[in-house]
C-alpha cells in the first residue's frame, strides 16, 4: 500500500472568443495557440501512457467556454486553417535554414511536430478533442471536472445568489452534454470560495471543490491534517487545499521549473524577428506582427542575448526535473504520512496552458513524471479527489474561509481600481435577469416561441459578461480595450433583450444576430435563475 497520494489537477480554460462576424480575430489566437501548444499534446501524452498501460491518474477541469470553442465548426475550420498556414511557414524556414546548423534542425524539429499535430487533430479524432478527453475519463485514467459556466468571479456575485446558481447548474447541464455524466469535482473559477458556495454544488450533486492553502488553514476548525487531507463542508461538499511546496517548483519565477536556461524562451518568436516582407504571410493581415508559435532561442538567462534552442536537450532537463519532482514528493509523504490520521494527499493544481503554451516543455515533464511515478518508487500513488474520497470517506467537517488563488489571496486582482466599474452593471443585470425568471415563470408556465428565445439569450450575455477573465485582463493590462468592449457588449446585449421582453416586442433580427454571435450553451435553461 502506498504511504500517500499525488493529485495532479489541470485546469484548463479560456474565455469564450468567436467572431463570426470577421474573417479573422486576434484574440481568436489564444484559443488556437493552446490547442497546438498544450492541448494536443496533452492528448498525444495520455494516448502514450494508455497505449504503453501506464498506470496513472491525473484530473482536468475543461471549463463550458473551452469545450464549447473546441466543439464549434468554425472555430475548428479556423483553427485548421492557422495549423495548415504553420505547416507552410515550417517548410519554409526549412529551406531558410538549410545551411544554418544552429537552427536547422529547430526548423525540422516545428514542422515534424505540426504535422503531427494535424495528423492527432484531423486523422486520429476528427476534429474532437472534447471526445478525445471523453476517451481518457471513460478509461478511468483522467477525471474530467467542471467550472463557473463562463467563469465568473462566484463571491463577487453572492449578493445575487440565483447568479451564483445559475453559473453552476449551467455548467452542469453543459458537463452532461459533453461527457454523458454528472460532473463530480468542480474548479471554482480563480479557485474563489465564499461560505455559501457550497449548497449550490449541493444542489448540483457536486461532490468536491479545490480551494487555496488559506481556504482550508482558515477554516473555522483548524483542520488536524492541514490542507493534506479534504475538509467536508457542512453542506455536503468537500473542500482541498492546494500544496504550496509542490506548486512552488513549478509555478516560482526563481525556484521553478520553467526557468531553466535550457527550455525554450516564450518571448523570441520569428513573427518578430525575421525580415517584414518575409514573415507578412503569417502575420495580422494589417501589417502588424505576432507571435507564430516558432521560436529558436532557448532562455539562456537574464540577458537579451539568447543561446539556439535544443530540444533534445531540453526534453532531457525536462526529464531529469520530473525526477526531482518526484523525489521530492517521495519525501515529502513520507513525513507527512507519519503525522496524518489518514493517508496524506498532496493535491497540485496548475492552469493546464501552463504544459505547453507558456513553458513548451511541459508535456514532456508531465509525461516523465507520470510514467517514474508508476514505475520508479513505491511512497505515493497518482489518485483522483473523487477516488481519495471513496478511499477516505471519513474526513473532518470544517467551512473554509473566504479565499481566492489570485494574488495576495482574495479578490484584489478582480476587484480594484481598473475593474471595480463592472460590477453595478454585473449586478443590475444579474437582478434582472432573476426578475425576468420570476416574471415569465409566474406569466404562466413556460414561455414559447420568441420569449423562450430571447430569455434564454439575455441569460447568455448576462454569463459572458460575469467572465472573470475581463476583469483580469483589465487589472493585468493586456488586450484591455478587447476587455472592457467585451464586457460593455455583452451587458448592453442583455439591457436591449431585458427591455424588449419587458415590452414584449421582441426584434427578432437583433435576437437572431446575438444568437449567430454568441452561440454558446444552445440549451440553456434560463430558469436556473429562479
């Protein structure tokens, strides 16, 4: 029997981005960057351990915005677009680099990598990656879990508890949709809890969230296992901590893995350094640059100047960091195991884009770790929290406190200066969206043709609006323009559809045009907010 457990948690997540009404969209970039930068390769990873019977467990929220962008038609026609335009910049720079031995095999390296991306993405799964991770959960090798249906900011919006509801019963409805199941574990967007919280995952048959270390070393009992066990709520529902050493060798800018000079540098990309005229083909159709995924340079260090890339190399330091890493955990459950009432569990959450997109090496890390894990030491095993909990069924009843993953721990990132003018609208609109359920519900009955339409739109632009993600943006300060057009779209879609249903005369080509723009959650029921 092991001593403890390792639960690798990923969340992955993007705010819901698509533009039909433009030929192309920057910011439609993040989602297709990640699908060639972390997700199939997240894939390909797992297809390696299932077909070599590794024995491994890992979970992974796929949040409603994501799995509805990855199952959208246009969105896939684009994304293949993008990957077939790559595919032709890397013969290019092939040919480029054909006399240059610092950067000839980078090139070969790209392009035999996008091919296989597109071979995994159109050959091996027809375009669906969500049926792809369906494939690996069915297996009983990952846990699948949900989020906020757009990712709101939950404790933001407890004054408007039917808000909270809805973000949560609709993200479970969407769940069943994808994965033909009820979600068992949830990620709370920016992993932000208030008391409360908990009879809405109730209410959804959710049986388990993570919180930040605070949230359980706050707890209103001190919790006798720290944050390596679970804590059940008084509602129901239980609640892990997050483990600060374990994310600390990854997540630290000094201490963490992704710093290492060896790995690829995120920042030095072709879209930038090569001649205009060569590069405009792949760049914004407006002349101004981008990054495009190929990068030659590996970090070197704290210079401008940059050592060529080697990912031979790299993929060996990525190698040896697992085995850190897993060392590292061997002991660390060792002494806890001698200092728990149960058998510990060392819960590691990290956003999923982090393997890959943001440190290139990351898939390789994982994979490693994974495969030295099943096979390397004995201390600890990969487990679920939903396994952890059937192992463990008998855990302390505490409520954790108020906390968030953001900085400093609480709402500082979403709530200040920069993004503090959201929130009246937010809330106005979340009370009249209840208003508008109460009303059509109390009108008698279910509401048809038009009205069924338009209500379940206003409840659409009311979730893309309560997006944390635009009020990170604005308090990071990148792409805040898009941020702050997104969120005052969204909220004036909802006041015209409120005000039409209030008069009941509906324009149905206003209400036809929001729904070809934001299409997503085609079944939503709008009485969650009753």
């Amino acid at each position: 029997m092991p001593k403890g457990y390792l639960a690798l948690v990923l969340h992955a997540h993007l705010p819901f981005v698509r533009h039909p009404e433009y030929a192309e969209f920057l910011e439609e970039d993040w989602l297709y960057e990640a699908i060639t930068e972390t997700y199939i390769p997240l894939v390909d990873m797992l297809d390696g351990l299932l077909r070599d019977g590794v024995e491994f467990r890992l979970t992974m929220s796929l949040t409603p915005p994501l799995c509805s962008m990855l199952r959208d038609p246009l969105l896939q026609e684009r994304y293949l677009a993008k990957l077939d335009q790559l595919i032709e910049l890397s013969v290019k720079e092939i040919n480029r680099t054909e006399h240059d031995p610092n950067f000839r095999e980078v090139a070969w390296f790209y392009h035999h990598r996008l091919t296989h991306c597109r071979e995994v993405f159109v050959d091996r799964y027809r375009r669906d990656l969500v049926g792809a991770f369906r494939k690996f959960q069915d297996a009983g090798k990952l846990e699948i879990i949900t989020c906020g249906a757009t990712h709101g900011f939950l404790p933001l919006m407890a004054d408007y508890p039917e808000a909270v509801r809805a973000q949560i019963l609709v993200a479970r409805d969407h769940y069943r949709e994808c994965f033909g199941r009820d979600p068992r574990g949830i990620w709370l967007p920016e992993c932000a809890y208030v008391p409360g919280i908990e009879k809405f995952l109730r209410e959804a048959e959710i049986r388990w969230f993570i919180v930040d270390t605070h949230g359980v070393m706050f707890a209103d009992h001190r919790p006798r296992n720290g944050v390596y066990a679970p804590i059940y709520t008084p509602g129901g529902p239980a609640a892990f901590g997050r483990d600060l050493e374990s994310s600390r060798q990854v997540w630290s800018s000094k201490e963490g893995y992704p710093g290492d000079v060896y790995y690829r540098d995120f920042y030095r990309d072709i879209g930038y350094d090569l001649d205009f005229d060569y590069i405009r083909p792949y760049i914004q159709s407006n002349g101004l640059r981008k990054f495009t995924g190929l990068k030659y340079h590996r970090i070197t260090g704290q210079s401008d100047w940059k050592e060529p890339y080697l990912p031979a190399v790299a993929r060996a330091r990525a190698a040896e960091h697992a085995g850190h890493f897993m060392f590292n955990r061997e002991q660390q459950i060792a002494h806890l195991a001698a200092h728990t009432t149960v058998p510990p569990v060392v819960l590691s959450p990290y956003d999923a884009e982090l393997y890959g997109h943001w440190w290139f090496e990351g898939p390789d890390f994982l994979n490693f770790l994974l495969r030295k894990t099943a096979y390397d030491q004995q201390v600890f095993k990969t487990i679920t929290p939903s396994e952890y909990l059937e192992q463990c069924p008998t855990q302390q009843v505490a409520t954790p406190s108020a906390s968030s993953w953001g900085a400093e721990g609480y709402w500082n990132v979403w709530l200040d200066g920069s993004n503090a003018w959201i929130y009246p609208h937010l809330h106005e609109a979340a009370r009249r969206m209840t208003e508008l359920a109460r009303q059509f519900r109390d009108a008698g009955g279910d509401a048809g043709g038009l009205t069924e339409r338009a209500l379940r739109q206003a409840a659409r632009e009311l979730l893309l609006a309560q997006s944390s993600d635009w009020a990170f943006i604005m308090k990071t300060g990148t792409m805040v323009p898009y941020a702050v057009k997104r969120t005052k779209d969204h909220l004036l879609r909802f006041t015209r559809l409120y005000e039409q249903l209030q008069a009941n005369q509906i324009d149905e080509p206003f209400l036809a045009n929001c729904e070809w723009r934001d299409n997503i959650f085609p079944h939503l029921d709008w009485r969650h907010y009753l």
